[in-house]
C-alpha cells in the first residue's frame, strides 16, 4: 500500500477552488509545453479547454476576494499543492532537462 499521505490543511472553500482551477490550468498547461514531445492535436485540445479554466480559476479568486479574503497564504496553499501532487503537475510545465549527451 502507499504511504498515508498527510491532511490537506484547513481551508475555505474558495481557497479549496483556487487550488483545484490551479492543478487543473497547470494540467492542461502541461500538455500543450511546446518542449515536450506531443501532437499538435492533443495541445490544441488543451489550449482550448484552457481558456475555460482560465476563467475558472479567475471566477474562484473573485469569489475569494469578494468574500473578504484578500491575501494568499502561500505557506497553507503550497502544503496543499503538495498534498494533491502539485509538485509533479506543475513540473510538466517547465522546460525538460537538457537531452543532449
């Protein structure tokens, strides 16, 4: 079995959100990294459906906002990214290390 993963940290459910458009955006970002080896088709997809978790992510920060919440608390949100692989999702957005050798 795998290692018990530790808690989420509390947070509010606009937070919660964020945190979730974010995963999702830096997802599809992934797939359409122009230095990864890919089709053009699958890029093209997640380009498109990028934009609408562009504008979800923007809704869920104004609900943040809206509701008082105005600052994020990277050090609570970062533990949260690592909790749900946020390490790995977002390391597909950079550039891959250098192939030549």
């Amino acid at each position: 079995m795998p290692p018990d993963l530790p808690p989420l940290p509390a947070l509010t459910r606009a937070e919660g959100e964020v945190i979730d458009r974010y995963l999702e955006a830096a997802d599809l970002l992934g797939r359409v990294n122009p230095a990864r080896h890919g089709e053009t088709y699958r890029g093209l997809r997640a380009a498109q459906a990028l934009v609408r978790k562009a504008v979800e992510l923007r809704d869920a920060l104004e609900v943040m906002h809206r509701r008082g919440e105005t600052e994020l608390h990277g050090g609570t949100l970062a533990r949260a990214l690592r909790v749900l692989d946020g390490e790995r999702r977002t390391a597909r957005v950079t550039l891959p290390p250098d192939a030549v050798g």
